[in-house]
C-alpha cells in the first residue's frame, strides 16, 4: 500500500510581518526624535535672537475708598490699586487675556478683589493701570482685636497679589500663553477711607507657569 508522503513546507521568511512593523515603529520615533530636535532649535533660535523677558510688576498706589467693620463682623472693602505694568522686551509683545486677578489679603483673609483688564502691550512699553477691588467678609473676634491693634500702632501688614495669563506675541504671532503669578507685600498706616497712605513695601515675590 502507498503512502502519499506531503512534501515539507520551507519555513516563513525570517521578520516577515513583525521585521515590518519593527521598521514602522523605528521610523515613527525617528519622525518624533527629529520634530523635537527642531522644536528645539526653533526655541534656541527664538530665545537668542529675541531675548524674551518677563514683564515686571509694581504697585504704585494703594487707597482705600470703603472700610466698614459691621456689629456681626462683616466686613465691606473697597479699595483702588495702581498696577505699574512694565515690558521690557524689544521685539516681543503681550496679550492680556481673561482670568486675570487681583486681590487684597489681610491675615489670609481676602478683603477684596478685582481683575485686570484685557489688552495688548506692545514692545518696549510701560502701563498703568487703575484696578477697582470690593469684597465682603466675616473678621473673626481675634483677628478684629489683632486688626485694631495693629491698626493702632500704624503697621497694618497686607498683601497684594496678582495673577495675570498672558499670551507672548513674536513676529504678529500669538505664541505660548504663560500665567505670571506676583505678591507684593506691605505695611500701611491706616485703613481709613479717602485718606493718603503711607505704604512700605516689604517685599516681591514673582513666579510663573507655562
């Protein structure tokens, strides 16, 4: 009796599909590598030719045109800060968008707050800004008695704090948006409305993120 004895099958060419999809992932991170060195070089190139700044903060003016400590400890604020806006850079410009702030802190406690309007700053250029705040809160019993000791000595500590997103323009072009964050504390001597202050800056502190 004969056997029908079926000829061997060759074996599959060695890195058939999978040496095909090794060489698809190998191009892919090739693709990516090479983007990123180019990102990177575009950003060299724009660092060293525009120098890019951030812009600097100050607060030139303070006045408080409402203060009432209420019976129930409530308390109404309303105050006027002069924001001094200067930017520095030659070639770069700036977009103040939505989502600025701008607030007035006794003892972590939030006296008013107010926002910053919506603008561009071109290059080179100084701006001041008129930033009206209000707000309401409740004094606890031992930050009042803190407050009116504090307020009768003529050393009462606030702090001024900002927040600011802007959107760098480079060559008419609206680029990175980068959120600058600015505290600036002080002494005053008096928190009685539509009366001159004395201010003592004691300190700025200026942090971003991207």
């Amino acid at each position: 009796m004969q056997q029908n004895v079926g000829r061997p099958r060759p074996p599959p060419p060695y890195g058939g599909r999978s040496g095909c999809c090794l060489k698809c992932i190998c191009c892919f991170y090739c693709i990516i590598f090479l983007f990123l060195i180019i990102l990177t070089v575009i950003a060299l190139f724009i660092y060293l030719f525009f120098k890019p700044q951030l812009p600097s903060y100050y607060v030139e003016d303070l006045q408080v045109q409402g203060f009432n400590v209420r019976n129930d400890l409530s308390l109404v604020a309303k105050f006027l800060v002069v924001v001094k806006s200067e930017n520095q850079n030659e070639n770069i410009g700036l977009i103040y968008g939505e989502g600025s702030s701008v607030s007035v802190l006794y003892s972590d406690l939030i006296l008013c707050s107010g926002t910053l309007p919506s603008f561009y700053q071109g290059p080179k250029n100084i701006t001041i800004m008129d930033v009206l705040m209000r707000g309401e809160n409740r004094l606890g019993s031992g930050l009042k008695e803190a407050m009116m000791d504090q307020m009768n000595n003529h050393k009462i500590p606030l702090l001024v704090m900002v927040k600011v997103p802007l959107r760098i323009v480079v060559a008419d072009l609206p680029t990175t948006q980068v959120t600058v964050f600015v505290n600036c504390s002080m002494l005053v001597d008096n928190l009685s409305p539509f009366s001159k202050l004395q201010i003592i800056i004691t300190g700025y502190s200026v942090g971003f993120q991207i």
